[in-house]
C-alpha cells in the first residue's frame, strides 16, 4: 500500500502504547484514525487530543474478547469515514501469574490458572481473529488497496510456553496464513505480524483491563512487576515501532522484527528444531549484555 491520504485507519488498543503511536503517524500522513480501546478515558484523552491537533478522529469502545464490539467498531467506523483500508489488530495484554513472569517459584505453563489463560488468549489470540473475521470480508469486498497488521512479539518466535507465548505463536501463524491466502486470492491486501522486542508501553500495567470474570489482578507491588517495568522503561520508544510498521506496509514485508538483538536467538530456535534435539535455552545474561551495551533488546 502506497497511497495513504484520505484512506482510513481503525487500530485496536489505540489509546494507549504502540496503538495509538501507530494512530498518531497513520493521521500524520493525511489518514482518517479509528482509535477502538477498552479504556474509555484514556480513549477520550487521545481522542480529543487528536482532535485539537485537527486530525479526522473516531473513538469507539471495544472488548476485542467479544465478537460483537467489532462489528460495532466496523459499523461506526464505516459510517463515519467510508471504506477502511488499514486495520491493526494490536490490543494486547500480559498477566503477571503466567508461566516465565512470575519472580520465586517456577511455574509451568500448567499452573497457569484457566482465568489467566481465558484472559490472554481471549484478547491477544481471539481479539485478532475477531477482527480479521469482521474486517476482511469488508476489505476484500471495497477491492481497494490495503493492509493487515497483527501485533504478536518477540514471544511468538522464541521458545516458552505461558499463555502470553502460545498467544504470540497463535498471531503470527494466523498471521502467515492470511498473507499467503491474499497471495493466493491476487488480492489487493496484505498482511504483516509485528514481533517486538521491548516496548516502552504500559503493558506493565495490563492488569487495569482485567474483567473481574477473569481473576483478581495480581498483587500491585508484586517482585516480578518491578522487574517487567524498570525492563520496559528501557525499551524500544513506540514511534519508532510506528516508523518501521509504516515503512513494512509501503514495502508489504510480512514479518516486522524492529529489534535485532533477538535474531541469534530466532535462528538458534530453529537450528534445535533441525537438530532434533531440546529446546533453545534463551541466554538472558546475554541479552543484559547487549542491553547494558546500548543494544534495544
Ligand atoms: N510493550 C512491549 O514490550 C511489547 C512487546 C511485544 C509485543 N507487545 C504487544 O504490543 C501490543 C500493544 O501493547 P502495548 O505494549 O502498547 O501496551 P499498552 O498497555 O500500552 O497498550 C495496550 C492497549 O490495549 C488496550 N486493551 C487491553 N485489553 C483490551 C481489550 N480487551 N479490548 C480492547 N482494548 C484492550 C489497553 O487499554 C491499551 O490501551 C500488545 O498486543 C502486546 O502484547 C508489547
């Protein structure tokens, strides 16, 4: 996709992280934005502050767990501003009791209590095949130009199994699948699975969005918190995300990995999967390193 001006954007987890950064640049280039989040004030906060800056602006409320606030979303988003030609499947949530977040105790990913797996899996697996469920069939039929982007991570290339692992593997294989059955279709869309490295977001903080139905948050001053946080504060800025999601739609890559310091260990995963041997044991004393040397990890 190459021409932007005037088209349409609706980017899920838009009011806050790497959604809204990618809604920011997106209505920088001359873009109509749909912001869709589940947290209705910061969702207006950024609403109304696109809307100063005289962006064409439309702020809808959605649970992606739930089919039927997409279609909502597609409805309003239509009414609003016509065709939509760019959606980016990005809410996205992490739960401090998942297996590999959790500071003393291992846990397997069997531990895991189903409340955490219903909530992880429902808005970072389900949430985007929601979503392409709803808007596709809307792409495909308008046959103008457009572009799928899924938000997976870092986490749906390298081995662990947690809920927020196997949610990541599960986008980036819908992910794969969507884009080769555009191929096949000679489609004028295209899709691309986003896996960053850290982010400097609040999904440190993801507990605020927890449905009581899913689990009491986690304790607020928990061990592993702090760890996840002070790793964060360090990483990747989201507008940079958002420069290289754009420059990966102008030039249709399907995967975009902003972070290169992963790379060993994507391709280390794969050799042990050739080797037929035992899963790669990620080095994170090595990627303290590389962090410590100034590398975006
Ligand atoms: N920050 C990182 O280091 C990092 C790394 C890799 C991948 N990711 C992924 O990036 C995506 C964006 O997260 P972020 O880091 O910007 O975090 P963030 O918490 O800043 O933003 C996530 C947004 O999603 C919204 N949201 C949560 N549950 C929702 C639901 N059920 N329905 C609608 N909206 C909902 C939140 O309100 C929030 O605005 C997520 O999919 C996350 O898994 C983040």
């Amino acid at each position: 996709m190459r021409d932007f001006e005037g088209k349409t954007a609706v980017v899920t987890g838009g009011a806050s992280g790497m959604g809204l950064a990618f809604a920011r640049r997106f209505a920088a280039e001359g873009m109509n934005v749909v912001l869709a989040d589940i947290e209705a004030d910061a969702l207006n906060t950024q609403v109304t502050r696109l809307e100063q800056e005289e962006r064409n602006v439309l702020g809808v409320i959605v649970n992606t767990m739930r089919r039927e606030t997409l279609e909502n979303l597609r409805d309003e988003a239509i009414d609003r501003f016509g065709n939509i030609h760019i959606l980016c499947n990005n809410a996205g949530v992490a739960s401090l009791d998942d297996a590999g977040m959790t500071s003393g105790e291992i846990l397997g990913p069997w531990d895991v209590p189903d409340s955490t797996w219903d909530w992880v899996m429902g808005v970072n697996f389900w949430g985007v095949l929601y979503g392409c469920q709803v808007f596709i069939p809307h792409m495909l039929d308008h046959g103008e130009e457009g572009h799928i982007v899924n938000t997976a991570s870092v986490a749906g290339l390298i081995p662990g199994g947690g809920a927020y692992g196997v949610s990541k593997h599960g986008v980036l294989a819908l992910t794969e699948g969507i884009y080769q059955s555009f191929e096949a279709m000679g489609a004028k869309l295209s899709a691309s699975v986003l896996c960053p490295g850290l982010v400097n977001t609040n999904i440190g903080h993801a507990e605020r969005n927890r449905p009581s139905e899913f689990g009491a948050p986690v304790d607020p001053n928990d061990e592993a918190r702090e760890g996840l946080l002070s790793m964060l504060s360090g990483g990747m800025d989201p507008e940079q995300v958002a420069g290289i999601v754009f420059d990966s739609i102008v030039e249709q890559r399907c995967y975009i990995l902003p972070h290169t310091s992963w790379d060993d260990f994507v391709r280390g995963r794969v050799d042990n999967i050739l080797a037929r041997g035992a899963p790669l044991t990620l080095d994170f004393e090595e990627l303290m390193r590389r962090r410590a040397a100034g590398e975006q990890v």
